[in-house]
C-alpha cells in the first residue's frame, strides 16, 4: 500500500514531487491520455494550444525559482487590449478611455466623478463593487457585461473576497490622463508574464514531473474511504494508504459511498464555469496582433482571446501564427451548442477583422468541464462542508478543483506541496 495521488495537473505533480523529495514513493493516477491537467496542451498539425492561456507570474520565490529551472522562460510586459463597440482601448479600460467617441468618455467620467463612496464593509456584492470602484456607466456597460460573459451570472451574484489585487481601482487622474491619451504605463497585477520557451505552459512542471510514477488512462469512479479502495473505469482496483485527490469537489463526492445530505445538497449548490477553447492556426506569420485581449461585445460569444504563437514562436510552425478564443458559460445553465458558438464566433472574428477565412489551416474546438470557480454569497458555507467530510474520511483534497478555490498554477502547485509537508 502507498500514497495514491489522483489527478496530474500541477497539484498532483506538486504532490508527486514534493512526496519524492521526502523519499516517499507515490503512483499518480489520471484519467487522460497525458499530464498536466489544465496547464497540459495539445497539438493539431504542428500548431500547440495551452488549455486556455496560461502564463506563470509564480510571486513565491521558491516556486518562481523552481519553474524557471525547469525550463528557459520568456518574459513578455503585460500589455493586453480590451476591443468594446469595434474600439481597440488598451488594458485596463478605465484608464485608457482614449480611442472611446467623447460622448461615452463624458457619461464614464462623470459617473465615475459622482460615483457611489462606500466602505467595504458596506459593499454587499461584486455590483456594487464595481460601481463604487469605476462609477455607474463603466461599470454597467464594461465589467457587467463581462462577468456575464466570463463568470456566466450578474455581477450582484457574485460575492467580493475574490477579486483581491486582480482589478485595478484607479484615480480620477488617471482616468483623464487616460481619456486623452493612451497611457504608457501597465497598471496589471503583475508586470511581467513568462512562458516556456519551449513545449507549452506545462514545461514549468518538468523538473517535478521527472521520475513520477504516473498512470494514465485511470479514470477513478468509486473511492471507499473505509477499505481505502479506489476503483477505476476499467474495472481494475487499487487499494491506498494514504490519499490525495486534486479532483474537483463534485466529482469525488459523486464517487464516494453513504454521502450524508447536508454534503450531498452544499455540493450540489457549488458553481462553476466550463468553457470552449476555440483553437486557430493561420498560414502567416503576422495575425496575432495583441498577446491578449478582452471582448466586451456580448454578441460576440469569448470573453478573451490570446496567441499561443506570441507567448512562444515553439508553438506554431515556421511562417504561421495561432490564436484561441475562449467561450464559458456557468455549469447550472444549459451546455451551448458547439456548433452554434464556433459558427458566431468564426463569422464574428472575421467581422473584426482579425484574418482572413483564406489564412486559416486549423480549427479546432473543445469543452473544458471545469474552467473557473463561481464566487457566489454561498460558496464558502458549502465549500467548507464538502472539504470538512473529505477531511473526516481521510481525503486530503488539493488544487483548484480540489480546494474549490481561484487558485493560479503557481498556488495550484503550492497547495500540493502544503498537502505533503
Ligand atoms: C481560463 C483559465 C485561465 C488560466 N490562466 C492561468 C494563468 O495564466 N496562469 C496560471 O498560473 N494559472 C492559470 N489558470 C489556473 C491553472 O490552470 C490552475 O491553477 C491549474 O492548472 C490547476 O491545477 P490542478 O492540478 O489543481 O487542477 P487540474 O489541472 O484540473 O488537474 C486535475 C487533474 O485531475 C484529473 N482528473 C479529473 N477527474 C479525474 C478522475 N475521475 N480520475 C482521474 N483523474 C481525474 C484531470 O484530468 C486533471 O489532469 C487558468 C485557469 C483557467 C480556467
């Protein structure tokens, strides 16, 4: 018997490598063909795509250090664009209002002049939030519009713990200097985005996934916690001495035998969202205009694009260019049909006039079941009682499925570490 990891996504590596360090031996078990997990990629013709864009901007020095040591990195500024009503205004929006007709620049000003001054204990949720942040205009026809398109719910179903250092909150200032002209200065999270030079957004974890022992192709579907006995899809069957799952919440509950109620019915009400990856290879080199931008046009079905081919020219092959385009919608509302999106998005991008039908030589399109967490007024209630029982059962869960948490791939990899001290 042995530690049984489950999932090989950056928490599971984590897991699998920090076990090893301790000369602790582990097998870790995933159900896709190849590791990785959502920092994992794929290949069609030559063309790599991330599983939605990735970059590490790791703040733990350790794990910075440990990432950049796995493979050589590139540092790209992080400078994105937003595209709203056909202007291109560059990241963050309220502070380069610049390229917007003057009317909407006067209705945004003003309202972010009179906007609402509340404490933040008096906030109640993220409307409101972003009201008193950026006034009733911006907030009403930019971040709203987005959460609906990038959190698939209104912005006062969501609660505010989350939101952290993650959006700028500007100053009046700033605002004007902005609606002048477009301002040279990068007010994002994080001023530096690296990326592997070679072998995709996963390449950060090859020095922890050196040596592992892990097994694919191992769909689990039931877990006794009492016999400490995992079944998997293929009717084989392993027994643990220790476990830890990096599995999202509502599946292991799913898997696991004489769920009491109250567990049954808090994960029922955790919410998330899925996604499409809309994937594109041309056949010139110079599509990819921006690393990434947002899309606020609610007509137009991703929240964000970005190119695979100028976080790395590794992913493309010579003289082409890639981009990819993600779609999500929350998991309570029913799945778009694929075909629909691919079609709306394919006519939209060639509307903005992004490329031309004739450049294209890969499409692809996929679904992603678990893409980001839902923040709503209930989550941390019913998060604590799902992770309280798998912690009673033994269960060390782990991740951002696992945690149920907004955890980057850096923090994904830092909780797996935690989780075998
Ligand atoms: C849209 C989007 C953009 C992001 N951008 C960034 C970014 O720029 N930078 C960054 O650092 N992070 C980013 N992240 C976050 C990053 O992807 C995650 O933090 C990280 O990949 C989570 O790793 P994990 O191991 O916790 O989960 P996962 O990667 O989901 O790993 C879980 C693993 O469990 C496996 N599994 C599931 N069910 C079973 C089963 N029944 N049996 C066996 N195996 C199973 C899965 O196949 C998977 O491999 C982004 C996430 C999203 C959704």
């Amino acid at each position: 018997m042995q530690t049984v990891i489950l999932g090989s996504g950056a928490a599971g590596i984590s897991a699998g490598y920090h076990l090893k360090q301790k000369n602790i031996d582990s097998v870790i078990f995933e159900k896709d063909a190849d590791w990785g997990g959502l920092c994992g990629n794929f290949t069609i013709d030559g063309f790599r795509f991330d599983r939605f864009v990735h970059f590490t901007f790791a703040t733990e020095e350790d794990i910075a250090n440990h990432f950049a040591n796995s493979v050589d990195l590139w540092e790209h500024p992080s400078i994105s664009s937003n595209y709203y009503q056909g202007a291109w205004l560059k990241h963050p929006a309220q502070n380069n209002l610049s390229a917007l007709p003057s009317e909407t620049k006067v209705k945004i000003i003003m309202d972010f002049i009179n906007r609402p001054q509340k404490n933040i204990e008096q906030i109640k949720d993220y409307a409101e939030w972003l009201k008193v942040q950026y006034g009733d205009y911006f907030a009403e026809n930019f971040p709203f519009a987005y959460t609906r398109k990038y959190w698939g719910v209104e912005a006062k179903d969501l609660e505010t713990k989350w939101v952290g250092s993650r959006m700028h909150s500007p100053d009046l200032t700033e605002v004007l200097r902005g609606a002048f002209e477009e301002q040279q200065q990068i007010f994002y999270y994080t001023s530096v985005m690296k990326y592997p030079k070679t072998g995709g957004f996963r390449s950060i974890l090859n020095t922890s996934r050196e040596g592992l022992n892990i097994q694919f192709n191992k769909k689990v579907i039931h877990i006794d916690p009492t016999a400490k006995l995992i079944v998997f899809a293929d009717n084989s069957e392993i027994q643990y001495e220790r476990l830890v799952s990096s599995l999202p919440l509502p599946e292991i509950v799913g898997m696991l035998p004489n769920v009491p109620e109250s567990v049954i019915e808090a994960t029922k009400q955790l919410k998330h969202t899925s996604g499409y990856q809309i994937s594109l290879g041309f056949n010139k080199p110079d599509v990819a205009k921006h690393l990434w931008f947002y899309i606020y046009d609610e007509d137009i079905p991703p929240a964000r694009i970005y190119s695979p081919s100028l976080k790395s020219p590794d992913n493309v092959p010579a003289g082409c260019s890639s981009l990819q385009a993600e779609v999500f919608w929350a998991s309570h509302q029913p799945t778009p049909s694929k075909e629909k999106v691919l079609a709306q998005t394919m006519s939209k991008l060639l509307e903005m006039g992004l490329f031309e039908q004739k450049d294209i030589v890969v499409q692809d399109i996929r679904l992603e079941k678990y893409a980001n967490i839902i923040f709503d007024h209930d989550i941390y209630k019913n998060r604590q009682i799902v992770l309280d029982y798998l912690t009673s059962l033994g269960i060390l869960s782990i991740g951002r499925f696992g945690k149920w948490d907004y955890l980057w791939s850096h923090q994904a990899f830092k909780s797996g570490r935690e989780a075998c001290q």
